[in-house]
C-alpha cells in the first residue's frame, strides 16, 4: 500500500516514469523546473543556480577575474567540498595565468588545472547533480559550458571495528557510512576485475547511491538482473539506510524472518560474494545487504572460516541448539510446568514446587511478565547513553535476578530459563535473526500455556510451514536441510576444512561450482612426489 | 493491506479457538498435592484405606536458605473407601490441593489385603492415566501407611529410600508394569519385593528410618501365599536371572571363606518333554572376582583355582536347587514361570496340559548345571596378612 501511494505521489511530480537507471541525468532533470542549457552569459548561468538553489546558505558563489579580462565564477557547495583544494589548485593557477592561454574549459583541464577529476557541463540538471555530490562547478564568461571538478572532502568516520559483529581472529576493520570508502575496502580484497560495482542512485530528495557488487561469471547473471531489477523498482522520497531497500526488495514483506543478510563486515560481505551471492550498498551507512540467503547463512560466523574447523563445527551445533533453545525454552518450561508435571524428574520438581510456593502468578503470567521486562531491559540497554548503561544493566541484573526472587515475585528456575533463553538469542551470529526469533518466542508461550506441549508442537509446526515457504530471491530460506543436499552440509552442518570445500555452495554458486582444485589437503609426502 | 485484512477472521478463529476453549487442563504447580507414595490397606470391615505421603513444598528447602526450624518434608494423609477410587476420592476432601499421581513412584501394599488378593485392586493403579507404569510396587510387612510417616535421615522421604533400594538390583525391583504382566503369564505365581521397616538404632528417635526390602513375598492366584527369606530372595533372583551386583561367599574344603563380588550370572532354562516326563535344566554361567579371602590358599594358583572354582559352582548350585525345590514342594508356586518356559518350547502339550499345571508343577526334574568361573583375584594374589609359608601351594 506504502508503494502504490508513492507511485502516486511520483505520478503527480515526474510526469514520466524513469525508464532505466543508467540515465541519471533524467532522473535530475526531474528536480529542476526548466532544464535548460548553459548559456553564453554568465550572469545568467549564475543567477538560474542561484534560483535553484534560492535560501541555501551552504552554497558558496567565488567570483574572480582571470588574466584581467575574464570573469569567472566558483560555485560550491560548503562542507562537502575541498576548499583549501579549491584555492591552491584552481583558483590560484587561474589568477597567475598569462592572458596568451587558452581558457575554452577543455583547454583549461589540460593544461591549467591540476585536478584529477573534470568533467565538461552543459546543462544546469548536471550542474546540480555535480554540485550535490561536492563538485565544484566552473562557469566563465562567454562559455556556453562549465566545469565540474572533483573536489568532493567531506568528513568521514575513522574505519572502526564493527559493532554488531564482533569475532576474537579475522579483519578488524567494517564498513563506514561512505560509499566509495565501503567500495575500495570490497576492491581491496578482490582485485580481479570481475568484481562489478555498478551505481545507480534512489530517492526522489535524497539521491542516495548505491552500489550492486558481484563477481561476473560467479553470481547467476539472472540472480544479477533480478537484483537490478527489484531496485529500479524502488520509488521513494529518500534514502537513509539499507534496511529501506530491504524491506522494499524481500520476497515475503510480512515474514519476521530478514531474508537479506546485513553485514558490517568487508570480509563477510567478500566471502558471499565469492560464493555466488550479491551485494548492496548504501551510501551513508554501514550496513550491506546481501542475497540471496538461506537460514544456514544466518547461523554462520565469520569466525568460523578462521579458526580450526573442529572448533568451528562444535560452534556451529552449540548455536544451533540454542538458537532453537532461544525460540522454545519459555515456552517448554511453560507447557511442562503448567501442563505436564510428570515430566519432570521427581527431585527436581520437588524442588520447583519449592521454589514456586511463593509465587502469586501462574507459570504463564511469570514467563511473559520476565521475557517482556528482558526485552525491555535489552531495548534499553541499546538505546542508553554510555554513561549510565552501565547503572541501569546493575539495576536491571539486581531488580530482576535477585529482588524479584526474593520478593516471591518470580520464581528462580524462571529466571534461570530467561537468562539462558536471553543469552542463547545473542548466540545467533546476525543479530537481527535473533531478534525474529525471540519475537516469535512469545506467541508460543501463549500456545504453550493455552495448550500445553501441543499447543508448542502446533506453533512450532506453523514457524517450519512458514519457513518453508519462504524465498530468498528464489532461493529457498530451508534448503539444504528440506530437502537434504549432502554437498552442502560441508558448510552448514559441519564447517568442512578449507581443503575439502571444493565446490561453491549449489544454490548461488552453480555457474561456477567448483571453487578451488581438488586433493589439496596437505601431506607429509606431498613435497617429494 | 487488504489481505490482511482478509486474514483477520481467520487470526481471530485460530485466536478464539486457543483462549476460549473451557477444559483447560491447565493446573499450576502450587495448586498441586504432589503424592511421592501410595499405601492401599484393608480395613477391619473388608473395604479399603489408601494413605497418600505427600510433599510440603514450604519445606523442601535446605537448610542453610530455610531457616526457622526443622519443618517435616512430607505428610501423611489417609481416608477408606469402598475401593481404591472411592478412598481416594475422599481422601481428596481432606487436601486442598488437587492430587497428583504423576510422580508417585512408590505403591505399598499391606499384607493383610495382599492376602485377601491383589487382582481386583489392581485395576485402579492401571487403568488410571496417572499413575507411573514404571512405579515400583511393594509389599509391606504389616500396615503400609506406617512406611509413609518415616522421616528418612538420608533420603528426602521414605518413597525415594524405597525406590532407590528397588534400583540397586540387590533385591528385587518390580515395577507396575511388570507386575501387570506377571499377572497375566501362564503360571500363576509371581513374587514381590517384601518391605519392612528397619529398627531404628537405639540413639534414634524411632521414626528416623527407612523401610527396607527384607524379602520376596510370593503370590499365587493373585494372592498371597507367604514370604521368603532375605537368602531365599537371592536364591529366586538366581533363577530370575536379576542377578546384578551382588557378593558370593562360599567355603572351600572348610577352610574359611572366599567372597566373589561381582558376581555375574546369565541364566537359561531350558525344558524338555519326554513322553510323561517333564524335565527342565537351569544352566547358569557365572563369573566373579575375588573380593575377600579369608582361606590360605592362593587363588593365582591355577591348582587351587580349580578347587575355588569347584566350591563356587557347588554353593551356586545349592542355593538354585534349594530354592526351587522349595518353590516346587512347600510352597507349589511356580514364580519363575517354568509355566512360560514350556509354553513357548511345547505349545501343542502345554495346551493339553495347562488346566493340570498345579499338579504338574511339584513333579518337574529339575537339574542345575552350573559352569562358574574366577576371573580376576583382586590386588594381591595371596591371601593378604599371611606369611608366605603359611600359604597352601
């Protein structure tokens, strides 16, 4: 519904609809009321720009003299754009040049200006385009076309651990909110030139760039076209970080499950595009989407390709285990205890009954009013500032764990399945995985306490169904464990070791199945033969 | 949008249907009478009593929490009845949580009503959903809700003192279960563990202790008969082949004692019919390791092996032999079910024959063939705390 009403609005305001999104200049024009050429009279290239961008304080207009007779004016756009670079390498050879030279705009980039960048502009639409993404427009007197030069410096982010996804061996470094810089870092550990970074730009105000990253010959020309084509799609006012984009390219929009990866991690990011899979960038921030993905992908660490794949496999099944445990604990200890006492060994609910005497609510009550106030503390903790996270998670771990069991609020068993269930729902590599799970926690407690472990069985039996037909861009979100794929089980039940992953994963990978040569795992004898 | 929309009565369906529906089985735990044991007796009139032990969850913390004194862990609440279910249904008037039978996994019974017959009474405990079919089953000496009011000093209450002897495998351990198919096979004699409760020692207040598995009480018709010995016991659980971990002691050419632990055993009956003659052979493999020897013989000795070895299979045949000749001509009660064993080999004469089977039963050869071996002689391999020259080469 968001969807058609925007289409309507771009009906109203863009007459036409874009046809590809190569043709950005289009797309600009759609900002300027009368997209005109340049003209041959300064004062009047100037003054349309000045209309343009009327009551814009940021936009600094140089006028200056060149070789005592011609007038030149410097437009650019504060704070995004290299001044001192502006004064040492065009203005100031400008001002020196002898009047013999040649200052058609050509000429002036060939034999002037030290910049590395310039392009030649002759209409206000590129001028605009240019000025947005820090350019510095030239206009002279006489010339019916100006100079864009590339003097775009703004301030950027120190490249920095990332946040979300932090492992004890691999690269340190994640993405940043710059796109060129995400870019370059993408370049850096793929040389090959195979490696696609095509832009395009979306949002109507924002004009925010985006890169489709993939290696040719790799990822499925038709996952590629696919891709491209969900994004040429899109129609919205702006921009602001990739989860616009991923909510308006998934397949299933009302699914809790993500089905693109989010990753800050450069290594990540290269790794699936290794195997077949494509990536989208997003100017302004660091999060990068990957498709398609299935839930193995979810559940798989970058960590887990670094270290012994011993380690790596006995990892993985601890997560599984909890991340089912992060769905279901609740819920099981709710039915067991509400509904199925003779489940439990004696002893131990000899010693429930104990603990629970005091406590007024029913199991139910107790389980939801613990796992929302989780929640809550959780979704604070996030939001906090760093200087009292650190009070408000004592008064947290104090109020629940420890004063509301000896109030006789809650039960301590209660609060031991919480905090597992809460720590096993960060055990899940992708945080926002976790987070659908621990959502959908919360409905089968309520089958649970409604209907007992069947109830559970019910409700769990609807999240597979669910899951089942879920798609990733065509990839199945199950496969692999559905419809069981031996060849894959290398890297999602077990982390094989490097030397046995041969072949790329089968559903992305297919145009390029085999990954490495065979026979590589070492021997002592090897060297001799 | 819309299709949510159209999805709305279905959610509230499924919403309705998950809220609304009134047979909640839902029960918390706190309003719960946890039964740990069940005691049936009869009562002078003929009808039945049922004793119930049940957890005080108040209680139940250890110490070092608690505080306030030394509450009692369990309490014993009893009521008659016409039968089981009528008792029960008001002994549930006198405890105001509801009963539960999930975790009760002790059911005593008093002699006095296992005499007058099990069989009827059997019924409730397995046609009941809650009962545990994997709930031992004892019969006690005397009254058995005296058991249910014993304040064990190591276990929690006396119903996991019971359960835990049932599962040493020392004496036998039976279980509803079995029990329900023993009261079904061929043979009409079964046996079950046989309780009384242990004297106290005399510094003790008189209700610290435990009831204890004294013997095997025999039922034949589905009542019963008598009680055997604890060395009787031993005897039948030879032949039941529940022989597990348990100590062997013998006496060599009468010179002290040899004890064997473990001792394993594995039995096999096998019967034969010879025209009239019904014959059957026990032959038992068993194997132990020396635990103690309190004789001058050195048992590495492959000499005096043999001769350990010869005592060994006579005291293992004697026990056997013993014990079932008992069975055979005091008692004429067939609780091995030899009945069974002649059923599965001989089908077309056991049909003939199982209308006679109790007169049939006294007659059976019965030979014991024993092969026994000593595996391992322990740490040392003469007789410890004995010169060498005193040790008989």
């Amino acid at each position: 519904m968001t969807i058609r009403r925007t289409s309507r609005y771009f009906d109203r305001h863009v007459k036409q609809q874009r046809p590809s999104h190569h043709k950005q200049d289009e797309q600009s024009r759609a900002e300027i009321p009368h997209d005109t050429e340049l003209t041959d009279r300064l004062d009047e290239n100037v003054g349309t720009i000045g209309n343009i961008y009327s009551s814009c304080s940021d936009v600094i207009y140089r006028h200056f003299v060149i070789a005592g007779s011609i007038r030149a004016v410097m437009i650019y756009i504060e704070g995004i754009t290299d001044t001192n670079g502006i004064e040492q390498f065009v203005i100031a050879p400008l001002l020196k040049a002898e009047q013999s030279e040649d200052f058609r705009p050509d000429q002036l980039l060939q034999q002037t200006l030290s910049v590395a960048e310039g392009k030649a502009v002759s209409r206000f639409s590129q001028c605009i385009d240019y000025l947005s993404r820090g350019y510095a427009i030239l206009l002279l007197e006489h010339e019916a076309s100006g100079l864009a030069l590339g003097m775009a410096k703004w301030e950027k982010r120190a490249l920095e651990e990332p946040a979300a996804e932090v492992g004890i061996r691999g690269p340190r470094e994640g993405f940043t909110e710059t796109l060129r810089v995400n870019t370059s870092m993408l370049r850096r550990i793929i040389k090959s030139p195979r490696l696609k970074l095509e832009t395009l730009q979306l949002g109507e105000y924002t004009q925010t760039s985006i890169v489709l990253a993939y290696i040719e010959g790799i990822a499925e020309a038709s996952l590629v076209e696919e891709v491209r084509s969900r994004l040429c799609r899109i129609e919205i006012d702006g921009i602001l970080e990739s989860g616009y984009i991923e909510e308006l390219i998934e397949d299933s929009p009302y699914s809790p499950f993500p089905q693109l990866l989010n990753t800050e991690r450069p290594d990540v990011t290269s790794a699936c595009l290794l195997e077949g899979r494509v990536a989208i960038l997003v100017e302004g921030t660091p999060f990068v989407l990957v498709a398609p993905v299935t839930m193995f992908t979810m559940l798989q660490a970058a960590e887990d390709y670094y270290q012994r794949f011993w380690i790596s496999t006995i990892t993985r099944w601890l997560r599984y285990f909890f991340s089912i445990a992060s769905l279901t604990l609740p819920a099981v200890y709710v039915a067991v205890l509400t509904f199925h006492q003779e489940m439990i060994p004696g002893s131990l609910l000899i010693s429930m009954a104990a603990s629970r005497e005091a406590v007024p609510f029913p199991a139910f009550i107790e389980a939801l009013m613990m796992e929302v106030s989780f929640e809550a503390l959780r979704e604070a903790g996030v939001r906090l500032p760093k200087q009292v996270g650190a009070a408000i998670s004592i008064v947290g771990a104090l109020v629940i764990g420890q004063a509301a069991v000896q109030a006789g609020l809650v039960s301590a068993p209660m609060v031991i399945v919480v905090a597992i269930t809460g720590i096993s729902s960060f055990m899940i590599p992708r945080y926002f995985a976790g987070t659908a799970l621990r959502m959908l926690r919360f409905p089968l407690i309520i089958l649970a306490s409604t209907l007992g472990l069947l109830g559970l069985i019910l409700g769990i039996i609807a999240i597979v169904v669910h899951m089942c037909t879920l798609r990733s861009f065509g990839v199945p979100y199950l496969s692999s464990s559905s419809t069981p794929i031996w060849s894959e089980f290398k890297d999602t039940i077990f982390r094989a070791p490097w030397w046995m992953m041969d072949t790329r994963p089968s559903l992305t990978g297919t145009t390029n199945y085999t990954r490495q040569s065979p026979n590589q795992r070492p021997e002592q004898d090897r060297g001799e033969q | 949008m819309r299709r949510i929309i159209k999805l709305l009565p279905l959610l509230w369906l499924l919403a309705s249907s998950v809220l609304l529906t009134s047979c909640w089985d839902r029960t918390e735990l706190n309003d719960l009478a946890l039964i740990t044991m069940l005691a049936i007796d009869r009562t002078e009139e003929g009808g039945i009593r049922t004793s119930a032990q049940i957890i005080i969850p108040q209680n139940q913390r250890s110490g070092a929490e608690g505080g306030g004194g030394e509450g009692k862990k369990t309490i014993m609440r009893s009521e008659q009845g016409m039968n089981i279910s009528d008792a029960l249904s008001r002994l549930q008037r006198k405890v105001p949580r509801k009963l539960f039978w999930g975790q009760c996994k002790v059911f005593l019974i008093g002699e006095d009503l296992a005499k007058t017959g099990l069989k009827e009474h059997f019924d409730f405990l397995v046609r009941h959903p809650q009962p545990r079919e994997r709930a031992y089953i004892f019969i006690s000496k005397g009254p058995a809700s005296d058991a249910l009011e014993l304040i064990p000093p190591i276990e929690r209450n006396s119903s996991e003192a019971l359960r835990e002897l049932a599962q040493l495998q020392i004496s036998l351990g039976v279980t509803l279960e079995e029990t329900s198919i023993m009261l079904k096979r061929d043979s009409d004699a079964f046996a079950l563990p046989y309780v009384t409760i242990l004297k106290p020692s005399k510094s003790e207040d008189p209700l610290k202790t435990i009831p204890y598995i004294k013997g095997t009480a025999m039922f034949k018709n589905g009542r019963m008969i008598g009680a055997l010995s604890e060395k009787e016991t031993q005897g039948v659980m030879w032949v039941l082949n529940e022989i597990e971990d348990y100590t062997v002691t013998f006496n060599p050419e009468g010179k002290g004692a040899v004890s064997l632990k473990p001792v394993k055993a594995d039995v096999k009956l096998k019967p034969l019919i010879k025209g009239d003659k019904w014959s059957l052979t026990v032959s038992i493999r068993a194997e132990g390791d020396i635990e103690e020897n309190n004789t001058q013989l050195d048992p590495v000795d492959p000499k005096i092996q043999i001769v350990l070895e010869q005592a060994f299979k006579d005291s293992v045949r004697k026990r056997i032999e013993q014990c079932i000749n008992q069975q055979q001509h005091r008692w004429n009660a067939d609780i091995f079910d030899f009945a069974g064993v002649f059923h599965r080999k001989y089908p077309k004469q056991w049909e003939k024959h199982k209308g006679d089977w109790d007169s049939l039963f006294p007659k059976i050869a019965v030979s014991v063939q024993v092969e026994a071996h000593i595996l391992r002689p322990g740490l040392v391999n003469v007789p410890g705390g004995m010169p060498q020259e005193e040790v008989i080469h």
